[in-house]
C-alpha cells in the first residue's frame, strides 16, 4: 500500500467531473488500499479518488461507529430529512464550516467485488456520504456552506 498526495483547494483537478468505473480492475482494488491508507494517515473521516488526483468515481469512508466502506460508482437514491452541522475536508486544511445536508441518505453503489450494495445512513455518516459524492462532481463543502469559521 501507499500513502497519496492530497490535493488542495485551488487545484484544478478538485473542479473535474469524475468518470464511472467501467471495470473492477486490480488498479482499481489497489487505489481503495491506497485511499483507506492515506485517509486513515491523515485523521480523515472520508476521501474521494479526485482527492489524490484520480477522476474516477470511487470513494473512502470511515467511522468508528459504522466501520469503512469503500464505494465504487457511488449514488444518491434516496434521502430526507435535515441537519445542520459542522464540516471538514483533507483538501480544506485547517478550516471548517457549517452545511446543511440530509438527515438520512440512501447510497447504492458497488462493493470491491462488483456487488451492488445499498447503504442507508443517518447523521455523521449521511452528511460524509454526501461530502464524498460531491467530490466526484467536482464540488467542495465550502460551495454549499452557510458559514464558514471566518465568519463565526
Ligand atoms: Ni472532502
């Protein structure tokens, strides 16, 4: 395994529109390894593949409570509800704000072995599902952030 390069605000390649995974390839199953471990090596709750420039709609999450996952074409197919919370990102280092995401979301994606999972989740883990997949569109937290730490 080995640890990536997280891209910073400002890098283009953050704005970039991933592509689907065509294949489960062992590229594929060796860049989820390197994710988990940069993710883990940087205290992070989640990470997309566009973080360590790979436009590839693949993502990383992890938490305590819930255990990891790792999601390969990752969607959106239902959700509800509201919060309000505080939010962060690797690639925003050192600064955070506050975003209104769903409550609860359900995910459908594929797994490592190319099974179809879905995934329902509430609270932490909702709102980090939502920040990962809108990495993939090339959207960052501070888009859709009603506040952010300068302004409190
Ligand atoms: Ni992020």
């Amino acid at each position: 395994m080995a640890k990536l390069k997280i891209l910073k605000i400002g890098d283009e390649t953050l704005r970039k529109v991933s592509r689907p995974v065509d294949n489960i390839t062992p590229r594929v199953l060796t860049l989820l390894d390197d994710m988990v471990e940069t993710m883990r090596a940087a205290n992070g709750a989640g990470l997309a593949a566009p973080q360590v420039g790979v436009l590839r709609r693949i993502v990383v999450v992890e938490t305590e409570e819930d255990g990891l996952f790792q999601l390969i074409n990752p969607k959106i197919i239902a959700y509800s509800g509201e919060q309000e919370s505080e939010e962060g990102c690797l690639s925003v280092p050192g600064r955070f704000g506050i975003t209104r995401r769903p409550m609860h979301v359900t995910v459908r994606a594929l797994n490592r072995k190319g099974e179809t999972v879905d995934i329902t989740a509430s609270g932490f883990l909702a709102k980090a599902f939502c920040h990962e997949l809108d990495h993939l569109d090339g959207k960052l937290y501070v888009d859709c952030a009603i506040k952010m730490d300068n302004d409190m």
